[in-house]
C-alpha cells in the first residue's frame, strides 16, 4: 500500500524556510528536507 499524503503548499514554504535558515539544528532541517521531499511536484 502506497502512501498517498502529502505536504502541503504552506508546510511546504516553511520548511523551504527551515532549510534555508543557520539557526535551525540539523534534525529540525532534517524533518524540513522529509517534508519536502513529500511534497507534489508541478509538472
């Protein structure tokens, strides 16, 4: 069974945020990267 969720555009840009972001630790830019990585790509 395949897992059908995904992340949503606002989680999505504050995750993007996270990422982009020195103050964060690695495991919080970590569960950012996952989260993005769940994330629908525009074809």
């Amino acid at each position: 069974m395949a897992n059908t969720k995904q992340t949503s555009k606002s989680v999505a840009s504050k995750a993007s945020k996270i990422l982009s972001d020195n103050r964060y630790s690695s495991n919080s830019k970590s569960v950012a990267a996952s989260a993005l990585s769940q994330t629908k790509t525009k074809k």
